[in-house]
C-alpha cells in the first residue's frame, strides 16, 4: 500500500515541467562538470576559485537532477533546499564577479548571473523552486 502512495509523489516531480527541468540540470550538469573537470586538469593555477566554483555547481547540479528524478517527498525537500543554495551561489558569485571582477580572471558558471549559459543558471533555480512549491501544494491538496 505505501508504495503505491510513493509512486504519484516520485512522478509528479518529473511530469509536465518536471521533465523540462530534469532535461535542463541534465544539460547543465554536462556543461558544469566537464568545463571544470577540464579546466581543472590544465589550468587550475590561472583560476583556482572560478574553476572549482564551476566544479561545486555541477555537483549541485548533478543532486537537483537525481533527486527530480527520485522522487518522493524527502527528494523533494532535498531538492528545494540545494535549489535554494543554487540561487544564493548564483547571485552572490555573479554579483562579486561584476563587483570585484579581479576576484576571477576566468568565468564560472555562475560569473555574470550565467550570462554565459544564456542566463539559465539564474532562471533555472527559481523555476525549480516555483515547481516543487507547486508540487509540495498538490500532493497537500489530494
């Protein structure tokens, strides 16, 4: 019985708009990760914060995706609060970029708000967020 209650919950998360979200970190979890990792392993001194900022968003990124694609209200949860931290990691590292642009000689994903990545890295959080809010409310309304 108790798994035929989880079952909605896991795929709510990943129906309609869940599913353009999940393609979406996928997408960015490729673009976060392999930039890093490459940039890592050949020019980690020229930008040590910048490409290891890069690294911590496509894990954050890659967490977001596998809990979208769990499910279930614990995933969820998690989900909000590593969205949340997305959105605080992108405002404070585009503004301290556009402050103090000394501070990266190279970009992050999250330089300039993601201008870089078409402004997704700053959209894609708060759409997230507006999702499992909503999804949070239908599963308390049925």
């Amino acid at each position: 019985m108790a798994a035929t209650r989880e079952k909605p919950a896991r795929n709510r998360l990943i129906s309609g708009p869940g599913t353009l979200l999940v393609w979406l970190y996928g997408v960015m979890v490729v673009g976060a990760v392999s930039r890093s990792v490459y940039q890592i392993a050949t020019e980690f001194d020229r930008a040590p914060l910048a490409y290891s900022l890069s690294a911590v968003a496509g894990l954050v990124y890659g967490f977001i995706t596998y809990s979208l694609v769990r499910g279930g209200e614990q995933a969820r949860r998690a989900a909000l609060v590593c969205c949340a931290a997305e959105l605080v990691g992108v405002l404070t590292v585009g503004t301290w970029a556009l402050v103090d642009p000394s501070a990266f000689p190279d970009q992050t994903v999250w330089s300039d708000y993601g201008m870089e990545y078409l402004f997704i890295p700053v959209i894609l959080p708060i759409s997230a967020l507006y999702w499992l809010r909503k999804a949070a409310r239908q599963e308390d309304a049925a």
